[in-house]
C-alpha cells in the first residue's frame, strides 16, 4: 500500500479541524483515553490494504573480490492483506425534547457524550480483544488474537512472553528485590520485542492495578528504574516507562469489567479463573503498526428528518489496523498480581 505524505493521530485532527462540530467530537474522544489518540493514521480510500513483510528470507550480501561481477540478489517477501471496518451510527433527538426550555443541558449534545464514551469503550476492548470466531466480525482483530496467531498476521512467537508467575510475582505479599527485578527484566524484553529497547514509539497497555503495582515495585527497589511523568500538548500527565507511554486502556462498555483483567489464567488463555494478568506492546509507525482510513471521522448535522420531527446526527468512520513489521507487537502474560 502507497505511504503517502505522512501519517495524521486524532490528536493532530483535533488541533487542526475548522469544523466546530468534528473538533468537538474528536476532542472528546481524546478527552475519554481512547486508544485512536496513539495509533497513526494514513488516509487512503480503499476497504482492502495489500503489503509485504519480510519474515526472514532477507536478500542475501555478497562481499566480492576487486573487479569481479555483481551478484543478483533479492530477498523474498511474504504478502499480506487487512480489511477495512465501518462504525456507522445515528443520534436521533425529537423535535420537541430539542425545543423544551426546562432542559439544563442541550439534548443532542448530551446523546453524542454518551455515544462517544460509548465509541472509546467498544474501540479499547476491539483494539486489544476482538477475534473474528467468538467476537465481533464487523470489527478489526485485536492484539490478543494477532499475537495467538502469529503465523497469520505476522508476529514472531518470541513476541508472546511468559513473565514466569511466582518468578516475577508482583504481588504485595511475596514481592521482594529479587521477584522486582525479574519482572523489570521480562518488561525490558517485551521492548525488545517490538524492535525498541530504549522503548521509542511504543505504548505499553495495562490495567490500572498493574500500573500501581510497577509504581510500587520501583518504590520498593528505591529507583525510579526508567519510569517518568510528563505532560502531553493538552497539559494532561503521561508516565511513560523508558521512552515508552504507559496507558490503562479501562473498561469494557458495561463500565464494570476490566479490558485487560487481574484475573487472567496463568497461560493467558483466559480472562478470567485465576490471578494473573498481561501488559501488550505496541510499536507505532509506518514501518510497524498503524492504521489507515478512508477519511477522518465523518461527522454530519442531518438536520430534521421524518417530515420534521426528528434531528439526526451521522458518524461514521471506515478505518483498519495494518501490521508490516514481524516485531511491532507483542504481550507480557503471566504476570502474577494477587
């Protein structure tokens, strides 16, 4: 798939959109923590995206005497296709619930709240979660599924990381120098994983009791051991752990349950029956893991349908996830929190 001029974040669409009505919307879904603020974007108006990426099969070096030919050489590249997926969704508001002057806060807007969040939860939980045999096949597949079936979708089996449970238990009982200092190792290779040691360009996802617990882990050690806090172009704080942002990706749309769970079974296979959870690493770029669109989010005042009676807003968004690089995401599992 062509590249194109450059790759835009909803951050960047956000600060530069003229049109009141999009600016909002997509500030909002900044506002709620959605995982669309880390991932690139490349516009490209197709639903199918066609690429290449070398899973070894490089073209070989030839090292040659002085005077003698070139050797041919061409590395074998294996092909790969992803899919566009299409949110569409109305806000219809009644006329007259539009027109009550007893209302303390315009109808429509409150809708288009509530259906963002809404949007923030779905996306987290499709972006970390979906697979197209139990889950929602209108939708991108998930981190879980690609990294479970790397063979498909390109990622090395070292990228899926067994912490070693009682080897790094991270619980507040058991936790010693010892058991912290596996666990910081294990997460040094999760960064390995996705081709940035120092942690460049990666964002590492995990629930927010893990994020406590690495906190306390580093306290207990008496280092910051890499992890710091900073403030990101909209003056909110972001801990990033080396030079990679650390993100609680929430909750699922009942508001209740965890995406990335504490109560994971030991070998990842779960999310619930047992008392351990994962970390997911994501390399974000061009030459790694990003997404593509047709457009930015189209948001649309339909104004008042069915005769008059009815004011309806559109959203609606085709977008899908593109991975190029064999080491662009991986997963920490096993990670014992209680």
């Amino acid at each position: 798939m062509a590249i194109g001029a450059g790759t835009y974040t909803l951050a960047d669409y956000a600060l530069n959109s003229n049109q009141p009505l999009i600016q909002a919307i997509t500030w909002s879904l900044l506002q709620y923590g959605n995982i669309m603020q880390d991932c690139p974007f490349v516009n490209n108006e197709s639903l199918i995206a066609n690429g290449v990426r070398f899973e070894g099969n490089l073209p070989t070096v030839n090292w040659s005497q002085l005077n003698a030919e070139g050797v041919t050489t061409r590395g074998q590249p294996t092909n790969y296709q992803e899919q566009a997926y299409i949110i569409r969704n109305y806000i219809d508001v009644d006329k007259f619930i539009v027109l009550d002057k007893n209302q303390i806060q315009e109808p429509r807007a409150v809708q288009s709240q509530a259906y963002l969040r809404a949007l923030t939860y779905d996306f987290n939980f499709k972006f970390l979660k979906n697979d197209h045999v139990t889950g929602d096949a209108n939708a991108p597949v998930g981190l879980r599924y690609r990294i479970d079936n790397g063979g498909t979708f390109g990622v090395r089996p070292e990228n899926k990381i067994d912490a070693g449970g009682t080897t790094s238990d991270m619980t507040q009982a058991n936790l010693t120098a010892k058991t912290a200092g596996a666990f910081l190792e294990f997460l040094d290779q999760l960064l390995w994983s996705v081709d940035s040691p120092d942690g460049t360009g990666v964002t590492l996802y995990m629930n927010e009791v893990m994020k406590r617990r690495l906190n306390f882990a580093l306290r207990f050690m008496g280092t910051s051991g890499g992890l710091d806090q900073s403030q990101d172009q909209f003056n909110r704080t972001v801990q990033t752990y080396k030079g990679a942002t650390i993100r609680d990706p929430g909750y699922k749309g009942d508001q209740a349950t965890r995406i990335i769970t504490v109560t994971e079974l030991a070998n990842g296979t779960a999310d619930t029956g047992a008392t351990f959870t994962s970390i997911y690493a994501v390399n974000y770029g061009t030459d790694h893991f990003f997404g593509w669109q047709f457009g930015p989010p189209n948001v649309q005042d339909l104004g008042l349908i069915y005769n008059g009676a009815i004011y309806r807003t559109l959203l609606d968004w085709a977008v899908g996830l593109i991975n190029t690089s064999t080491r662009s995401i991986g997963r920490l599992y096993d990670i014992k929190l209680s």
